[in-house]
C-alpha cells in the first residue's frame, strides 16, 4: 500500500480511530505552535505589519488555540472571533500607537499570518 493510500485508510476508518488520529494531529501542532511563539518588541514585527500579514488577538483568548484554528482552516471559529472583534488585522493606528508605547507581544505564525497579543493585554485579563 503506498504512502497515498495508507493516508487515505487512517482517514476512512471508524470515526473513532479517525478522532484519535485527528486529536493526536492537533496536539503536536498545539505543541509546535507553542514553541514556537515568542516575545517580541513592536519595532520586531513592524516588517510583518508592513506586509499586511499582523493579526492581532484579544488579550482574554488562548494566543495558541486562534493559531491552531487557523492552521487546521477552522473558517467556522476564525470567523466567529473575526465578527465578534476578538481577531483582526492589526491597523495603521494600531501600529502607530504600539510604535509610540514601545509594546512588547507574545506572537506566533499560523502560515501566512503572524498573530500578535500584546503582552499587557494578556496580563490584565
């Protein structure tokens, strides 16, 4: 059986195994991802906002959980926290106002975004 067809045979097994499969999946990118986050000053993420890639994240949601719906293509979740203001492009005010206070972020690629949440933002939820 190739490499094809395995893939295929995890994915058309009992709903079970294929939730197993699928909750496993999701922990080692939950584990990836939050490796992978960082704290950063503005002035490091002013070519990511430059590019129109700055999501930022409410200060009272789990920085990794957005990142993780949002690699996994969770349209229902992303737009939901995207309608309710909890998500959103990160604006020219935004980046003015963080360029002035000299902000730091806790940040994080979900390919080809870079989600940010301002570290007092976290703190004061």
């Amino acid at each position: 059986m190739g490499d094809g067809e395995f893939g295929k045979a995890a994915y058309n097994c009992h709903p079970l195994i294929s939730g197993l499969i699928m909750s496993e999946a999701d922990e080692l990118l939950r584990a990836k991802l939050n490796a992978e986050t960082g704290k950063l000053p503005w002035q490091e993420l002013e070519r990511h906002f430059a590019r129109g890639v700055v999501i930022k994240v409410a200060g009272d949601l789990d920085l990794i959980e957005v990142a993780l719906a949002m690699s996994r293509d969770d349209k229902a979740g992303v737009e939901s926290w995207l309608n309710a203001g909890r998500i959103a492009p990160a604006s020219t005010d935004d980046a003015m106002t963080w360029h002035a206070q000299q902000s730091w972020f806790w940040a994080v690629v979900a390919a080809p975004w870079v989600l940010i949440q301002e570290v007092a933002a976290r703190l004061d939820a």
